[in-house]
C-alpha cells in the first residue's frame, strides 16, 4: 500500500503551571515525530526536552552521510532504521546528562520522550520512548495503547502482577523509573508496527492521559475525525476543562493510501 502521513501538533501550557516544560517536534523529511516532557526546577525541564529533541533530529541529519561514526554499540539482530532510532534517543540522553552533569543551573533536569518514525520502505512504523509519554493507535473505532510506562507502578504490577486495587491505590502515581538525562546511559524500549490506512498514531505528554480517560480521547477522535487540527485543539481542550494541572501536549500522525 502506498501512503502518505498527515501530521498535527500541539502544545499548552494548562491551567496551572507558570511555565511549558513540554516540546514536540514534527520532522516529516525523515517521517519522525516527537513529543518530550521535560522536568527539573528553574526552567531546566524545558531546556532538556528542547534538547532532546534537537539532538535526535541533529543525529538523523548526520546519519544520511555514510561516513559517520556511529556512537554506540550497532545491534546487528536489529534494522538499521531501528538502530538509528534508538541511538538517536541514546545520544539525547548523553547529551542531557552531560549538560546536567556541568551546569548548576541545570542540575537534575530530565525528559521523557516518545517518538514514531515512519520508514516508507518497510511499510513499517517504529515507536520508540523512555519514561510516560505515550503512544496511542486509533483504528476502527477503538484506541490501543501501545506503550507501556516506565513508572513505578507499572514496575511494581511487573514484579507481583496479583496486587490488589487497595494495594495499586496506595502507591504514588506520578513516579517515572526511566529518563533521559537520570544516567549516562538509558534502555529504550522499541516496537514495530504494521499500520493500515486510516490509522491515527497519539503521541502525548501524561499532562493528556492524566487528565482524561481513554474513552474521552477516542471520543474528541471521532467527534472531529477529519481534522488532525481540531482533534488536537479538542484534546488540549478536552486536559484544561479537567483541570490543566499539567502541560499538555499531543502530535497526532494519520497514515493515508496516496
């Protein structure tokens, strides 16, 4: 199936906090899209997802030369499109660590980050992300989640998959147990997808997901299904009415037969 990609992107401050410690980027000459939620005091949140979306757009830009010395360790099992995705996250995290490491203004500061990079090839789409940033399918009528946090429930749901609800509803839900920036190296989970015509990837900061239900975003898809714009604009929309108690961001990527 030929298809082409209709991309949408936007980010809010909310309701309560002074400043947007989320960036997004919309790279459509190398079929990648990003969304990152930076944290860290004294503005250093949105300096590394700033960074870290820049360092990953800088190390696609570098590798369509051959001649360039790869940084990290290449995965012979894997695509090359799968290493240079994830070796792109990779080099964000060291760059991020690296500027916490020397700056006291910057100390401490991290991002998640979730990204879709679509290869024209392959027919394929890689999804890629570290911390809470998700990825959302909307296909058929239905939205899927197709990752899964790094946080400390999910971690602990991992260990003893039999937890109560009590149990769950006593651990704190806001705790992310992987970043870029925390250490000098990170694992990055990666997976394939083969998506059909008609599919709506969501890309989206937890300042959307923690303020409305899945239901909720499914229905602001349907309502304005047309529009990747309106969808957009309803989501953030949809986070502020609840309370916009974080920033709110969400790239939508719709794949289309040309």
């Amino acid at each position: 199936m030929g298809r082409f990609l209709r991309v949408a992107g936007l980010t809010d401050v909310g309701r309560e906090r002074e400043h947007n410690e989320d960036s997004f980027g919309l790279l459509p000459q190398f079929n990648l899209f990003i969304v990152a939620d930076g944290m860290g005091g004294h503005r250093a949140g949105d300096v590394a997802s700033q960074m870290a979306v820049k360092a990953v757009e800088d190390f696609f830009t570098a590798t369509e030369k051959e001649d360039i010395t790869w940084p990290f360790q290449f995965d012979p099992n894997l695509p090359f499109s799968v290493n240079r995705f994830v070796t792109a996250i990779q080099v964000a995290n060291n760059r991020i660590y690296k500027e916490s490491a020397a700056s006291d203004e910057h100390q401490g500061m991290g991002t998640t980050i979730v990204g879709l990079l679509s290869v024209e090839d392959h027919g394929a789409c890689h999804i890629a992300h570290v911390g809470d940033s998700r990825c959302y399918r909307a296909r058929n009528g239905s939205l899927e989640l197709l990752t899964m946090d790094h946080s400390l429930v999910n971690d602990y749901l991992r260990a003893a998959p039999d937890l109560s609800a009590d149990q769950l509803a006593e651990l704190p839900r806001n705790v992310i147990t992987r970043a870029l920036g925390m250490q000098d190296s990170v694992l990055v989970d990666v997976q394939t997808v083969i998506p059909e015509a008609g599919d709506l990837f969501i890309l989206c900061s937890d300042g959307l997901n923690g303020m409305i239900s899945d239901d909720q975003i499914l229905q602001c898809v349907q309502v304005h299904r047309d529009d990747l714009a309106s969808i957009a604009a309803a989501l953030v929309q949809r986070a502020n009415d609840a309370g916009g108690e974080d920033n709110c961001t969400v790239v939508l990527i719709e794949c289309a037969e040309e």
